[in-house]
C-alpha cells in the first residue's frame, strides 16, 4: 500500500488525469444507467395502455409517423429508434413510419396521403412546418385538419415543445414525455398563420415569421463554431461592421383582432327522431319569410409606413389563454434606433427566444395583414425557422386550426387558468 501511495505521489500529474478521467468516465455510466431506466418505465407506461382490451370488431388506430432522419445533426433517427419507437410499438398503435430523404418531401407525402387515426411529427420545426404545410394545402383540408397532431421534439429547434411539454433538460426524458402524450389523448387548439406570397402556394406556420437583422445575424451563427458560446455574440458583431444602421423599410396594412366564436362540440349530437324532424320542417315552412341578412361591414384596414430593425408576426401558442375572447396575431415592429452594444446583446436574447418584443417596439394586434416591400428588397424571411425568400406577402391567422397532443398536466394548468 505504501509502495502504491509513493508511486501516486512521485507521478501526481498522471494520478491526478487518470482520476479525473475515471471520474468522468463513472459520471457518463451513470447518466447511461439513468436513461435507461427512464426508457424501461416509459414502456412499461406504455404497456398498460397495448394491454386493454378492445372489441374484437374494433380496428386498431392507425398512427403515421413523419420522421426526419437529418434532424439535430443526423441523430433524430437514432433518437427516434431508441426513445420513441419502442413507446409507439407497445402501445397498440399501427405504427407506420415515414422517413423523408430530402427537404419539402413531407408537404408533397401529406397531398396525397391516405386516411390515418393520427399524425406524428418526428423532428424539428422544419418537420413541423412541412407536415402542416402539405396537410393544410389538401382538398379535403377542413376533415384532415380534425386529425390530432402529436410532436416528437428531436430537432436542434423545438420551439413547440415549450408549449406543448414541461421544460426537461434531460433529452430522454423529453422525448419519452413527449410519445406518452400522444398515448394518453390530451389534446389543445392552435393557431395557424397561412402566409401567402403573389405566385407561390400558401405556407403555414404554428410559430410566426420573422424579417430583419437579428434573423439574418442569427442564422450565421453556425459559421463561427469554433469560438464556441461566443459565435452568437461574433454573428450580430461581424454583421455590424458590414451595415450600420441596419434599416428594413415596408409597408404594412392590417385588420384588427376579430370576436372569437364558440368551440364547436368534438361529437356531433344524434340524428332526432322521424316525427321531430317533420315538425321541424312544417314549422319552418309556415312560419313568415326571414328577413334578408344584413350586408357584412367591409374589413377597416389601417396602413402604416414602416422603418425597423426587425419584424416578426407571431401567433399566442407560446402564451395559450383557452379563455381568450378575441383572435388575433402579435406584429412586433422594433425600433431602428438601437446601440451597437445593445444590438449585440439583444441578439443572443432573439436565439432563445426568436419572437420577443423588447421595450420601446410597437406592438399591434391583427387577424390579418399585408406586407408590402420595396421593389428590389434582397433578403431572406424565417418561417417558423425554415428560410424564404422574402417577398409581399399576406398573413392570416386561423385560429385554433389544428389540434396537438398535449402534456395532461399543461392541459390542466390551462383549464384551471379557465375557471379562474
């Protein structure tokens, strides 16, 4: 022993990397150990649920999966296999899955797609933006649109998960949360933004669209990789030395928020009786003739000339208010007026949270509005973080147009806010 104490004491820099890195290496084996643990009490969850029974006449529910394998840096399908797809499969579910193989396959996948019980989203918001996309571009848009979302948050982006789960830092955890959600049918209304360019087809979006200078410093930041946590701070500096100020002209016209009305019932009510339906019918016919309906006023559209650093038009997803009165979309027009140092600083705050109004901005609320640029503008527009050309535009909101899989207790969090 004293032999081995004088050795560790005459090499003490090796003893102390080789203690160090033993200690990293048990800490790794543990969070291993952890996560597996985490995976077995998600299926057996999940079990319970492929254990009940069912009737015999009663076809299994039918669940497609749109997976993007390239998500988070290529790592989304082996995310997918190792958290999610043992969750799905021992549920009961007909489990099908879909891998896309190139950008936009999953827009031209949802045109065509047949009927399903389900539709999982397995990836980033790109994936998200692209299945909501191609559903929503349907014929048959106003059924399929019924189908019930669920979101499987594998992609470096996930800014549904923020509204749809409790925050976990844990990724297992996050993902095994996520697919037991889809089991357990809890489910919330949300917005949709259809943005319409002069030629191209509608594109929608659950989150917002974004034009401006942070957004353009921002997805530069992956180009700085190798200065690590400071690329974010390196992008918004660099793109200060190339134009300062940093104006974007436009302008804008809008509708103000409209009256929500009430939720219609999930289940239609049965079919009355024979008698009362001819009742109804004779007294309908007998009754004196209704009165013409009234002309519908004509929308008041307000127009405003516009000079900012950066816009965005975002939907309430991030803040759902089930009690919520009115519909509308937050247009957040930021001040051109801005140092260079609080330039800086604000764009590592729009990474986090990319739709954030800071103090000093005109915020407006609309169900509808219209985006007119300068002729010549160059540019780009984020799209729920997917990029577009920038281009006039007009946005719409529909609300509560899709339904996704929520977590039960954020559904309880909101119903309570309800009663309240």
């Amino acid at each position: 022993m004293a032999k081995v104490l004088a050795a560790l004491r005459h090499h003490w820099k090796k003893s102390t990397f080789g203690a160090c890195l033993l200690g990293w290496g048990g800490h790794w084996l543990y969070g291993k150990h952890c996560d597996n643990l985490l995976r077995r009490a998600a299926c057996q969850e999940a079990q319970a649920f492929g254990n009940q029974l069912m009737p015999a006449t009663m076809p299994l529910k039918k669940a497609t999966v749109f997976l993007n394998p390239a998500a988070c840096k290529g790592k989304a399908g082996n995310l997918f296999e190792k958290n999610a797809a043992p969750i799905l499969h021992l549920s009961g579910l007909d489990v099908t899955v879909v891998k896309t193989d190139y950008e936009g396959q999953a827009k031209q996948l949802l045109e065509i797609m047949e009927n399903t019980d389900l539709i999982i989203v397995a990836g980033g918001d790109g994936t998200v933006q692209e299945v909501i996309t191609g559903l929503l571009r349907r014929a048959d848009e106003a059924a399929f649109s019924k189908i019930p979302i669920g979101f499987i948050p594998l992609g470096k982006t996930c800014t549904l998960s923020h509204t749809l789960y409790p925050e976990s830092t844990n990724q297992v955890q996050h993902i095994t949360n996520a697919t037991l959600a889809i089991l357990k049918g809890e489910t919330v209304p949300l917005d949709v933004l259809q943005i319409k360019g002069e030629k191209e087809q509608p594109v929608f979006a659950v989150s917002g669209l974004r034009w401006g200078s942070y957004r353009d410093a921002g997805v530069k930041a992956s180009k700085y990789w190798y200065l690590g946590p400071l690329k974010t701070k390196a992008a918004h500096l660099f793109s200060i030395f190339k134009e300062w100020p940093q104006k974007h002209q436009a302008a804008l016209m809008y509708v103000g928020p409209t009256e929500r009305p009430p939720e219609e019932p999930e289940e239609k009510s049965s079919r009355p009786p024979l008698y009362v339906r001819l009742y109804r019918r004779l007294r309908s016919y007998w009754s004196s003739p209704k009165e013409f309906p009234q002309e519908v006023a004509p929308e008041d559209w307000e127009e405003l000339k516009l000079s900012t650093i950066e816009l965005s038009i975002a939907t309430r997803n991030r803040q759902l208010d089930l009690a919520r009165t009115k519909d509308f979309m937050d247009i957040c027009i930021e001040a051109e007026s801005v140092s260079k140092g609080e330039f800086v600083h604000r764009g590592s705050q729009k990474m986090r949270e990319p739709h954030m109004c800071p103090e000093g901005s005109q915020c407006i609320q609309a169900s509808r509005c219209i985006l007119q640029l300068p002729e010549g503008t160059e540019g780009s527009f984020g799209i729920d973080n997917e990029e577009y050309e920038a281009m006039p535009v007009e946005v719409k909101l529909l609300p509560r147009k899709l339904r996704f899989f929520c977590d039960p207790k954020i559904r309880e969090q909101l119903l309570q806010a309800v009663v309240q």
